[in-house]
C-alpha cells in the first residue's frame, strides 16, 4: 500500500508518532473513509461498560484534548456513546491513533500530544470533583501514571476514605518497569488491578518474586498491603486464548475462553480495553466475579464487526447481545399481574406460544431471578396505555405501547393505566424497555390483568 510505504508503517506494529508522521492523520481524514472513535485505553474501556449497560450517563470520563477538529470529534463521538465526558481542553493538538489495517494486518500510529496534558487542576474544579463524589467506582489506565499521577492519587484516597472501589490496569510492561515507584504508591489504593500475562510477568520481574507462574502472580499481586480493609483486592489477568485467571480470598480461579477459528478473527487491537469495560459493566451490577469475566470475554471477541468489542478502532453501531442466545430475536419477558408475580422468561420477541403452556412454563420460573424486583423498579411505565381486550384463537396478542420519559416519579397521577398495585415499584425507569398488553386471550385463562414488559437488555 503506497500510503503504508510513505510513512513507513509496518504490519503489526504500534509506534509513537515521529515528526514525519504527523501529516497523516489530516492526509487520512481528508483522502480516506475513516472512522472516528472516542480511544485511549482507559476511554475504550469506559465505551464499552457504557454500551454493555444501556443505561444513559451511567458512565464518566475525563481526560484532555485539543481545541481543535480532533477534539471535537472526540467530544461528539464519546457524548454519542452515551459518556458522560468532562475533557480538558490544552493548547495541543488532540491526541490521535491512526489505526491502519489492510487485510488481517494493522500498524498503529499513536500521537500522544494533549493526552499527556492533563492536570490536576481540572480533577479539582468544583464541576468536575462533583462527578467523581458522584461516582461509586473508579477505572484508571496504567498508561496515566505517566501523566498525572498526583490526580490518580486524589481519587484512589477518596474512594478509600469513603470505602468506594478503585481499579486500575497494568497497562504495559514499560509502566511495570519504568513507572515502578508511582505505581507502588498507589498500588495499596487498587481493589481490581487488570493486565495480561506479559504485563503480569513483567511485575513480578522488578519484584524480585522469580516466578513466572501467572497464577502464582496474580496471587501474590491480590495479597500485597492495602490501605483500606473494607475491599479485598481482585486480580484479574487475561491470557490471549489461555483461561482468564482471577485471584482472591487466597484461592485462583480459572475461567475458559471461547476459542474463535482463525479465519473469524478480525482484529485483536483493543480486546484488553475491551474486556474491562465488559467486566465492569456486570461488576457495578455486583453480578457474581464468573459473570463479570464473562461479560468481559464476550465484550473481547474480536469476531464482533461492528461493536466496540471488536477493537480500539470500532464503534457503537447495535445494542449488545450478552447473555441472549439468539442476538437478533430474544428478549427477556416479565409479567406483572395484580398480586405481584414477577416472572422471568427467555422468549423469542416474535412470541406466539398458547398462553395455556406458556403460563404453566412461565410458573415454573417463578422467583429464579433475585434481581428481578430490582430490575422491574426501574422500568418506567409511564406511556402505557389502557389494558386492552382481544381474542385470537387463544394465542397471545401483543400491543406495543412507547416507554415514557426518564423521570423518578413516573407512576403517580398516571390515570391511563389505573393500577396502583404498580406504584410499589415507582423508582427509577429503566431504558430500553418495551411494555405490551397481554389481555384475556384463553378461555381457561383471564390475563387481562397483566401487563408484558420485554426488557432489552
């Protein structure tokens, strides 16, 4: 490639940008088909928690970029995520990675630029310190060790004092090595610390620990002082095709990973990113460690070609599939009846089961699912309309109804739908949620009482 060649990028390599690269990002968004994503590891790992969750500003970013084209794509592109960002804005120009790819090869070209700007200044303006007291927990990439460490320190102190969770990331073996003594000094704050194999070795390395063992490693990493006693400290280490190893409470777990044929693979480049913002997207929701690994692994699979699990260098272009066999049909079906029976269903979205079996199936389910009742206190069901009656041949007659607006108090007043067995739940409103009817549609049964929320999740 006669691009390639001109400013001489090779195949598979990841590079610092040097005076003779710097025309290309303007070359590339001027003469080619780009696509703008709002990146840096600690960003891609938020963009992905973001998506995985589906909840509006249920995340937050800072970091600094130019007042430039760059760093106001950044700013669209991450707001578009659903990111509730808070940039820094220097004189430099943006910080950009030009990730080219040709076939099954990728060369990056990163341009650290204003992201090597941030300070701590911005971390402490009134607006910004308000989101961080706001937060319940923490991300930070390694690579910010080399910025403002003084910034990392201010957070990972407040969460310890107000018993919050504070994670951080390897990163990169040069930051193990290189970056030794701030990040020990942070390293007490750290109830999640994230990396891979090769940064794991390179720890215990300039630890003096003579092992290689990554299980053996990420022991001795969760078992290092730490400055509060509220949290145990997790490691997790991720092995490329190996098994995820997790330490805590002094024992190692070992999770699989779905192996991908070589010929699905389309670009590793971000998987690391990738399966942090997975694994904190089911974590914030204190799902079980072997749920949050797998949200993680499913968040890295770079056989996905339009999410942002795919790589650094992808974007949000569809809702997650997680935890649904049948992406393109499957949805999670609750009724609600007068006497508060909440019962969970996989249900293809096309559903015409009789309601006669359906309902000794949907019994049958009953009360599985702890976390239904939370999750039902967030769906707004302000919108629906009046139950509606109809009969078709016993089978079951769904009537979509649009969710309403996100507000706390959505039930109160809400004449429409004329059920106060429902205001129990008035809380907060869960998004992409969709409410049908469900009306007496079987002789033998009266549903005409019940309401069919399909919960995309």
């Amino acid at each position: 490639m006669l691009f390639a060649r001109r400013y001489d990028l090779k195949s598979n390599d990841a590079i610092l940008a040097e005076e003779k690269h710097l025309p290309m990002y303007d070359e590339m968004a001027s003469k080619y088909k780009v696509e703008f994503i709002a990146g840096g590891a600690t960003q891609n790992s938020i963009r992905v928690a973001q998506w995985m969750l589906q909840i509006p500003g249920a995340t937050g970013y800072m970091g600094s970029i130019g007042k430039d084209k760059f760093g106001e794509e950044m700013k669209k592109n991450a707001k578009q995520a659903g990111v509730n960002v808070h940039y820094h804005e220097d004189e430099s120009p943006t910080g950009t990675c030009a990730v080219c790819v040709v076939g099954d090869q990728r060369s990056l070209v990163a341009n650290l630029s204003a992201a090597n700007c941030y300070k701590i200044d911005h971390l402490k303006k009134p607006e910004n310190w308000a989101l961080v007291e706001k937060a319940k927990y923490y991300y930070i990439a390694g690579f910010f060790l080399t910025v403002s460490p003084e910034s990392i320190m201010l957070v990972s102190e407040h969460a310890a004092a107000i018993n919050k969770v504070f994670m951080m990331n390897l990163s990169a073996p040069f930051i193990c090595e290189f970056f030794k003594d701030v990040q020990d000094k942070v390293f007490p704050y750290m109830d999640y610390v994230f990396g891979n194999e090769t940064e794991a070795r390179t720890f215990s390395k300039v630890h003096g620990w003579e092992t290689e063992n990554v299980e053996e490693i990420a022991l001795k990493i969760s078992q290092l002082p730490k400055a509060s006693g509220t949290h145990k400290r997790i490691t997790v280490i991720t092995q490329g095709a190996d098994p995820v190893v997790v330490a805590e409470d002094g024992k190692v777990k070992l999770f699989p990973v779905t192996l991908l044929p070589k010929e699905k693979l389309v670009d590793t480049n971000g998987a690391g990113d990738a399966f942090v913002g997975g694994f904190l997207s089911q974590m914030v929701l204190q799902k079980p460690i072997e749920e949050c690994v797998k949200a993680g692994s499913y968040a890295a699979n770079p056989s996905l070609l339009h999410g942002p699990p795919q790589s650094s260098t992808s974007a949000i272009h569809h809702s997650p599939t997680y935890d649904y066999p049948n992406p393109e049909s499957n949805v999670v079906v609750v009724l609600l009846s007068p006497s508060h029976l909440f019962v969970p269903l996989i249900s293809p979205l096309t559903f015409r089961s009789n309601v006669h079996t359906a309902s000794h199936y949907l019994s049958s389910l009953i009360d599985r699912d702890p976390s239904l009742k939370s999750l039902l206190s967030r769906i707004d069901f302000s919108g629906v309309s009046r139950l509606h009656h109809h009969r078709q041949r016993g089978r079951a007659f769904l009537r979509f109804s649009r969710v309403g607006t996100l507000e706390d108090d959505f039930f109160s007043g809400d004449s429409d739908f004329g059920h106060s067995f429902f205001y129990p739940l008035s809380r907060k409103p869960l998004p992409n949620a969709t409410i049908v009817t469900l009306s007496d549609l079987n002789p033998d049964y009266d549903f005409s009482g019940y309401v069919v929320v399909l919960w995309f999740a």
